[in-house]
C-alpha cells in the first residue's frame, strides 16, 4: 500500500517551532500508527444535531447515554477520538488511554440555513486546551475546528480558522479543519469542484488534515481534483448518514487506496450501533486504512448482533 | 434511595485542577449535603420577569422587597441560593450564612422573541466572582449561566458558556446551566426531545447540572431520554409556573425518585408566598430531594395561612 | 424625618474591599450629607439634548455657556454634580469644591427611537475616571451610568453597567444608575409597574442609587410598588421637563418624605434659569431633601427675577 | 484684537497630568502661534474625497502629486497640517519642519448616506502616534478625530472620541474633533441650532477645539449661539466647497473677529491652486487669523498666476 | 531606464525604527531587485477563486498540485510570491531560497457582492508573521493586504490595514496593499479616476506599494493620474484574467516604462500554464520590470510547449 511521507523531519510544518517538532512528530504518529493515514472517530453531534443521532428508529439504546462514546473509543482501533472538552473533562478519568481531538466550535441545527447563515466560533482558545492537557495529563493529540466556506460570516471563521492552527502547531498538536461550503450563497454543497476548493481553504489555513464531504455523485474525476487539491494536506471524508456496512467499508477502501486519500472520520455509521457492534466495525474500519486491507479482508470482523 | 456517585475523586471533572479538586469537593457537598442532588431556590427573577413575579394580585406583600428572598434562602434548607452579584453585595453583610450561587447573566422580558432571538451576556468574568467570593468571605459555591439555543446569538453563548465553566473549575467552582430551547427557529421548546437535547449541550459544555423545563406532555419515555442523556450530568428540573402545592411536590418526586433527576430548582412557587409558607415549602422540597422523603411524608412541614 | 440607615458600616455594599470602605463611606456620606438622602444636579445634557435645553424661549440667557452649570454646581447646596468628564477636565480647574459625579455615557437624541431602539457605551472605564481623579486632585465621589432596558442592545449595557458597579465599588466610589425603559418594545415607558422593574434591574445590577421617571398617573400604590422594590437601594426621582416651582418643590417632598425615596435628580428646571434664581432653586431643593423642610418652608428661598 | 487666555496655567484641561502641562502648552502655542487662535490645513481629503478634489477641471495640475500638500505646509504659515499617519511617515523626512497634526480616522465617500449611516474608526490609537512622534522626531502636536453625530453608529465614535481625547491630554497632545451631524435621521447638517448642538457634544468630549462646518444660512444669531456653546473650547469653521477668494477671506474674518471664533481649517480652498498661490492664499488667512488683520490688509499678499 | 530612488536613507518610511532600516532596505532591494521595481507572484487565489484558477479548461494539469506555485516561484526570476502563511508553513522547508510575502487576508468568491459587501479579516498579527519569520528561518521579507473601499465594511478594514502598515513597518518589514473598489455602491470599479482614489488611499495608509487593476479602458490620461497619485508610493498593475503572452508584456511595458509604474503582480497568467513555461514567462516579466528590456527583447525567453 501507499504511505503518506510523514516518516521525516520534512513533512513537519514550519510552524512548529524547533522545540515542539518531536511533540508533534509523536502526535501524528500516534493518529497516524505511523502510517501517514488517519482514522477519526467522530463524537461531537451531540451539540451539531442534538438528541436525533442518539435516541430513536434504528439506533441502539446504547446510544442514549453518552458514555457509549467513550467506550467505543477507549476499546476500539481509532487514531482519534474528536469531542467537546466538556464531554472530555467530565469522563477523561475512566478513559485516560483514549487518543483525545478536542473539537473547538460546535453548534446546533436548530436554526435553518435558510434564516441565517451559519457561523460557529470556538469555545476555547488553543492555549487553554494546552493548559488542561497538561494540567489532565490526558492523551490530547490534536484540535478541530469546522469552517463554513459561503457562510456571510465566512471571514470570521477564516481568521479564527487561522490562529487556530498557528496557535496548535507553536504547541506541537495536530489540526483537523471540517472544511464545509454552507450558506445561503451555497446551491450545491456537494459539487466536486467546489469541495476541492473547500480542500484549497483548508490547506491555506495550515491544516494538517481536511475533512470534508463525499463528492455527489462520485466520480473518478471528482475525487482525482478533491485528492490533488490537497497536496501534502491529508484528506478525510466524512461518513455522513448511515449507510449499509458494506457501503461504508468500499467507500473508504476507494477513497484511501485507489485515490490516496489520507482516510475517514465516522461518527453515526458506528456509534448508532451496540457497544460491541460499534467496536467491531470501527476495528475493520482500522484495517482498511491501517494496514491497507481490502473490505472482503476486514468483514470477518464485524459482529451483527 | 439511590444516590448519585459523589463520593469518590473520580466524579471530579478533569478541568478542575489537582490543587482545587478539595474546594471543588466541598462546594459540591455543600450544595448537594452529600446526596448528589441539588435543590436550588432561584432568585434572579428580578431582573428576568421584572416586578411580575413580586407584585401582584396572590402574591404575598412579603414579596414586594427585595430582602424577602435572602429571608427565606437563610432560614430554609436550601442547597443553593442563585441570584445577581449586585444583590448579594448589597444584602450579604446580614446574610453571611446563606449558600451563594452567583448567575452570571440575565435579560428582561420586554423585547419579544417574535421581534428578536434572546441573547444574554455574562454580566462578570468568573475571575472577578472568585475575587468578589475571597473579598466578601461570602459563601459562594457556583456560578449560573442561561444558554438559549436555537437563538440567532447562540454561538456567543455557547462560546461563554464553555468559557465560565472552564473557568469556574478552574476555580474550584460548581457550574449549573439554564439551558433553554429559544428564539424565533424553536416552535416547540417543551418537546422532550428537544429537551434532551438541550442536556446533550449543556453536558458537552461541562456542566456540573443542568437546569430545564419539564417537558410537555410530561411521559414516561420522554423522561428516560432526557435523564440519558445527562449521563454523569446532573438534571435539575425548573419549577415554571405557579402551581399547587400538591403538584410541585409531587412533580419533583417524580423527577428524582422515579426517573432518577438530580433535583430542583424553584423560583416562584417559593417565594410568591409569605416569608413563613416559603420556608415551610422550601423545607418540604428539601426533605423530598435530600432525604428522598414521599410527598405524604413531607406534606405536614407545610404552613398554610 | 425618616433617614436611611447609612450610619453603620453595614450599609457598605460587599463588593466594596476592606481597605475601601473608609473611602466609600466619605464618598457617600458626603453625596447625602449624612442624611442617606441625595439631591443630584444633572448636568449631561448638553449630548442628550444638544442645545435644545440651553437656547431658546424661556430659557436664560446665562443657559448659553457652558460655565453656568459649573456656577451653579458651585455656589448651591447641591450634593453632585454629574455631568461629562470632558467638561470636568476643562472647567474642574476653576470650580475644585464641586462634588462631582461623572456620567460615563450619554447620546444624542437625533436617531428617533422609533428607526433604532437605543445603545448608549460607557465613553471610560472607572478605571481612567480613578486615574482622573487622582491625578486632578477633583473631588470625584461616584459614577453614572444610563441603562436602557427594554432596548434590543439592553444586554450590552446590562454587562457593562454590571461592571462600572463593580469596578466603582472596587475603587470606593458610588454608584447612580440611570434605569429608563425605551426602545420599540416599550409602550409605555412610564407605567408604574414597569419602573419598579427598572429598579429591581438596578437594584440587582449593584448600584447603590436608581434614578427613574415619575410614573404616569402619578398614583400612591405605584410610588409604593416602586419604593418597595427598591430595598436597600435608593430611588431617585428625575426632574423631567420644566415644570414650575411649586410643582418642582411638591413632587420631591412627596416622594422623598411620603414614600421614602432617597432623593432627586434636577436638571433642566434648575439650569434654565438665571445663575441666581437655579442656586436658589437648588438651595430650596437641598432643603426638602436635606433638611426634611416643607414646601413651604423653602419657598421663602426662592428669588424670581 | 480679542486673545482667547492660554496665556496661564489655568487653561490646560485637568487631563493633562502635571508632567505634560509643560509639554501641552508648548504644542497648543505653536499651533496658536501664542494668539489662542488656529489655523489648520487640512489634508485628509485623499481618502475622504479620493481623487476628486485632487484632479479635474479648475484644480491646478501641482495638486495631483501627494507632495504638493507638504510643500505647501512646510513654506506657508500655517497653525497645523492635518493628514494621515502614513502620509506623515511617508513624506516627513523631507519636510521635517511642519507643524503635524495626526488625522486619526477617515473614510471614502463611496457609500451614500442614503445607503448606510457613516462610521470612521480611528486608524490608530494615540499611543501608536506618541510612538511614531518619539521615533521619527517629527513635529506632531496633536490628533484630529471626526465624529458624526446622528448616525446609527454614533455611540462607537462617541466612546472612541472620548478615549482619543483623554489619551492624547495624557501624552499633552492637543485634540481637535470633527464635529459633522450625518446620517438618515439628520436632515438639515446645516442648522444652526444643531451645530450649536455639535458643539456641545464635542466640548463634553474634552476637545480642546472643534471643527465644524458653516451654519446655512449665515445669520448673527446662529453665529452666536455656535460659538457661545464653545465656551472655553474653541470654534474652527470648515472651509468646505471651493469659494472665490474674497469670500474666503471675509467669513473668516466675520468668524474670528467679530464673533470670537478660534479659527479656520481650509483645504480644497487652498491646495486646488498651484504651489505658489496656495501658499500666499494661507499667508492671507494666516494674517487675518494670528494677526488679526482685515481682508484688505492681507489680500496684497495673493498672487494669482 | 528611470530608476525609482529607493538608493538612499530618506526613502525609508519615517514609522520604520531606526534600528530597523537596514533591515527594511534590505527587504526592500531584495525584492526590487535595487531598481525601485517589483514584480509580484501572486499565489493567494486558492481561496479567492477556490479551485476555479487551478482546475479545468485551458489549466495545465500541473496547476493541480498546490505545490506548482512552489516550484515556480523558487525557480523564476521572481521579487516576491505572496500566498497565506498556512501554505508557506506547509512547503516552506523544501523551497527555502524564495523571497516570501505573506497575503494576510483572503476570502472566498462564494457570497456574491449583490448579496453581502465584501469584508476580508487579516488572519494573523504582524507580529505573529514576524515571530514565523524567525522561527522558520524563512526569508518573509513582507506582508500583503486586501482592502475593499466601498464596501460597507470599510472602516474595518481601513483600521486593520492602517495597523498593518504600522506594525509592518516597525519590524522592518515591506507592505503591499491590494485596493480595489468593491461593493454594492461600487458600479464602476474600473474606472481611472476610482482607481486613482484607491491609490490614495493606500498611499495615505502608508502602503510601500498599491496593487491595483488597470483601468477599462485605459487611456493615457488614466494612467498619468493613477501613477501621479501615487507619489512616493509604488503602483503595481494587477494581471488579472488569463490574456495572450503579447498582451501581458506590451502591458507592463506600458506601465512601467512609458507611465513609470513600479511593477506588476501577476497570478493565473503564469500558474495557469505547465512548470516550465510558467518560469520562463515569469523570467521575460522580469526582464521588462527588473531590466527595463523591450517585449520583443524578452519574448526569445518564452517556451510555448
């Protein structure tokens, strides 16, 4: 399989001051298990969609108490684990070994875009982010921080967006940018062509990784300008609604080994299921953009209760 | 009864540093006398409802001044006491005794939610409520913040409230959050689900307890979501509206006793009454929240003049 | 005559520290002349009513210059003088035995109320008012500050009149609240019971005097309802628009010695006379709310020209 | 002649700290060549007016090269030039002898009034100024600020003239404000009664002059309220539209000698015309304002190519 | 050829310190080449026009990778590449030899004029680009600046552009302002005079050189007033959109040669064409702005694959 080139004192950016370069080489490598690749798991809706990712048709019980996240973290093969620090501070104690993201900014769903733009600020500064990972001594790797391009409050989130990563290479941590085109100005936020240029944005602020959306439809052209766009900035696609097993497992294996994207971030294709479920499907996941295999390879893992 | 798991280190939240974890510790015994519930009479009405709540037709002519409120939070078994920082200042001296909480923000209710979404503002910096709490001697164990999500101005709020709790603990601080569905998007802000959802928030900002309104209709199902979904999160129920004395008691024991909420908070329905019924009822709260007494226990605390 | 309980240190609101307190007790007793009352002579409205106050019919020509105020300040038995710190820092030299109150934000009147509901910012933190004070060697005894509840920029003002009280109190010096209802929201700004809201606003905001209209009608359950909320904190009723003499003098002894208001805030009906016939006026007024005299009494004071 | 009384100490605004009356006196006799009176240049118009009072029909070719303005102030006899830091920091090494007047904010004319209120933030903060005057030596002797009162943004400038003034007092700079009524809500700028009003508003800021425009119509009584409003802070008339030469001279005459205006700030009067008629027109003015000459004692100084 | 006189002390601005001219000089000649003249690669487009300018018909495939402008940047006879620091953070330590400018604000093309006036927050301090500097070891020799006069948000970004200057200057550094007419109140943003006013505007905010769009159509007289208007203050002609090779070199011969322009920036016209013809049309620009050769000198330089 391909490995990203993150082996090499190189691929450290330049913000990272001297004296952090092995703090953050030790926390890619950790997200990374040395593969230059990337798997999130991805805890932060309980404020981006509220109650209706956690209770309802389909989902397990399981789901309603917010401990089932730290569970699935703490026992299954992810890179990172990316929730708000509350959630963090309040169970961090029962689950010191999982690999932490602080997710920054978050919001609530509640307000349609069609009667406001959207505009999400951080919560924290990076510094106190720093402060409680030491002061924890939690396993903190890195932050997050969504950016809706198209948004009329768009530049706010650009500046914040920038300091941001200034702000967490100068402390070592690795940064992931949701990089999103949303707003009223946005008809089609799913267009290749511009979720390459969200993928532009999001490697001009500095990010380590972008996360974005699959393309509609896929194509091989798409994904081909989405991947080149980033150049040495690794691309993450977000899982999205819940999808069949099998087309969770495909789509990440095309995305990682045949157009060389850096890997996925999942959150509800895993987290709506049992803990046990939840744990196997994250762990064939792994597999996938880990060790490179193929989906036939890593469904011998999966559990259907 | 069944008891929240307040007792050991480990229900210390990550962002209250080791030096502070006692104080913490205390602070949170205090409020909850060693039970892991919370009975707090809210005092911030003032300012929230102006004088509708102190003057007026079946409303005690006790309630008219503004000293009635300190009367009844020393005399009565309350675990906290949350009112504005001016108020304290100003009647502290001759109420040293009294368990402070100090809400950080408030808005009148003359501009309507139809002509704009609410937004309320901290009113101090919890730095200068720590500097207020050592300068005073006061007994101040927590600080108060309301978030309206669904407002237009949500990501301001939400971005503060995670800041004062961060600070807060920091400080060895108990936070609770009002977390209220509002704003001209919120067509339903009694809606169970919602509700829940509005704990999701006010968890994964870090709160210690949050505070909302019982849902409407009041089911069984709903109730289990919404306890779910505080997780180690305490929920505390507000006592809204005016009602009979068989209804707050009997509501509250539901909450706590069956469906496993840490508490109450009661405004109104308290203070409404002569200073002599208001510390007769708060007693009887009391008894059903600490002590986990049936209403028919409780009930012959009651004074009606 | 009834006086209000200033005498002991008890009245010494909290968030005044220790080694202020002497500091604050000169401040007020020197504002109420060891009465606990209070005869405020406003003069900031040079910006809130442009010239329309100082020129025109019925106005003395005296009224033209900016210096017939300091005069006035002066030479009467006045207890502050609030008016802009720019016109202190020009005219402070020549008039050091004034007993000055600085306003800290005033607007003009020239957006109707009905195109922008009103936002008026502090012009300085009390932090440059102490520098200021110090370094002039004035006698600078407190601060004002105009809240506009009801406004859809109220919560902007709430924070920061919360923290000109806490940072005046910090320093040792008092605190008046302008507390007005205004904006599209308000209907009917001068409704009884909404001004006791205003000072339940500004009771709780801290502040050690509230200065508010007189209702409209002027009825005894009202003024009652009003006084009542206001506790602890003194009301101060606002002179309004010129009125003549008899009325002037009749509305303060209602107020101060039926109801038990604190005192009165004079402005226009003192200034627009000639300096003369306002230092008898004001001396007239001094003498209802310092002395306990009569209207009668004081009349005898009073020089028409 | 009449002499306004900067002759003693007394006269120095109480914001002047002790250290910098020395320093404070020192800039205001220079610019008032020791006459209490001014006479500025004003060269902030590139921005205010981009390039239309620069290039075009009747306006000398010198005029179209930024330099123009600095010959003109460094040979005429001038109180003050008043242009933009940049400017100053870009010129100032060739033309060190000009008496700098820093113009703190300014903004284009590109957005009608009709469109949005105006709003013009300083550039810099007076600190920055006393900074780059240490630094570059120059011979800065005060700061400009425009405020438009009546705008929708009002409050903002209001707050920020206030700081601007008690700053620059602080390092003995002297401060004149632009004081323009603007905005939907004003719709006669031109009244008398609300320039007298202007005047007010700027003297509660502290400015020690104010700059203002020429009432319309001209009348004795209008004049005389403006300038009476004044007080111990001084009037300046703006020179506006370009005039022939004659009126020029008498209204500036009218202004400071028959009714105690402190002076005159000219621009497009002046720099329209070539390098050498320029500077004789300011010599004229500068007679008539320090030296109180007549018109016809001081138009034998123009030349007119 | 003219030579702009950048060769003595009086050309450095009088806010660059004293200890910081050799430094600004050397900044200053390293990217003039010691003529007077620059010439600009323009790389910050990813986010002004997303993957438009990278991606599609008439795009060599090479301008995919982020990492073409690199290449071409470290490789032709270039003054300065200006891109966000995210980028230059990112390829910096494998382009080392480039002379850096850092583009401070960008903003994508998404929300249309017609819907929001365009605004652009700088995303970092200048002191943040300085500390970057001398950490990285970069050779950062300036910052550039993006200033839309016209738009409703002006006075923003007029401020942020004044302190920019300002601060840029104090570490020695060189300043670039991008000023273009934008906005709902802007119909005609090509027009000469227009542009003429946004150069003076960037000239009065102390701006080392502006970057502007040439006027439509363009005249003689157009450019004799843009250029005159500049003064001191360098004028640099934007490419704009994608012309033939002829066309971009009769150009900037006419600017700069015939009308005494100080250079050009120019973007998709080199990027958009494959590695090595992109270097080779940059090295024929140089040799008209850098040599002062004629198009048809330079055009044998060109290779056209």
């Amino acid at each position: 399989m391909k490995k990203n080139n993150f082996s090499t004192d190189q691929t450290v950016p330049l913000d990272v001051p001297l004296d952090k370069r092995a703090h953050y080489l030790k926390n890619l490598h950790t997200l990374t298990k040395d593969t230059g690749r990337l798997f999130i798991f991805a805890g932060d809706q309980r404020v981006e969609h509220l109650n209706d990712d956690f209770y309802g048709e389909n989902i397990s019980l399981d789901d309603a108490n917010p401990e089932h996240l730290f569970k699935i973290a703490s026992m299954a093969r992810i890179g990172g684990f990316a929730t708000q620090l509350g959630n963090i501070a309040r169970y961090g104690s029962h689950y010191p070994n999982i690999p932490y993201l602080v997710k920054l900014n978050s919001k609530t769903n509640l307000v349609p875009f069609s009667e406001q733009d959207p505009y999400s600020a951080a919560w924290y500064d990076v510094r106190e982010v720093v402060a409680f990972a030491k002061s924890s001594k939690l396993n903190i790797l890195g932050v997050g921080y969504t950016v809706y391009i198209g948004s009329k409050f768009e530049t706010a989130m650009l500046h914040e967006a920038a300091r941001i990563v200034l702000e967490a290479h100068r402390h070592g941590l690795v940064v992931i940018l949701w990089m999103y085109p949303r707003g009223q100005a946005v008809t089609n936020p799913k267009n290749a062509h511009l979720i390459a240029g969200a993928v532009n944005v999001g490697a001009s602020l500095g990010a380590d990784f972008v996360k974005i959306n699959e393309p509609e439809p896929v194509t091989d052209s798409g994904l081909k300008e989405i991947i080149s766009a980033g150049g040495r900035t690794g691309i993450l696609f977000a899982g999205g609604q819940a999808r069949s097993l099998d087309e969770v497992l495909n789509s990440i294996y095309l995305h990682v080994n045949r157009f060389g994207a850096a890997g996925a971030a999942l959150g509800r294709n895993i987290h709506q299921r049992s803990t046990t479920e939840a744990i196997a499907l994250a762990n064939a996941v792994a597999g996938i953009i880990y060790d490179g295999h193929a989906p036939e390879t890593v469904r011998r893992l999966l559990i259907k209760e």
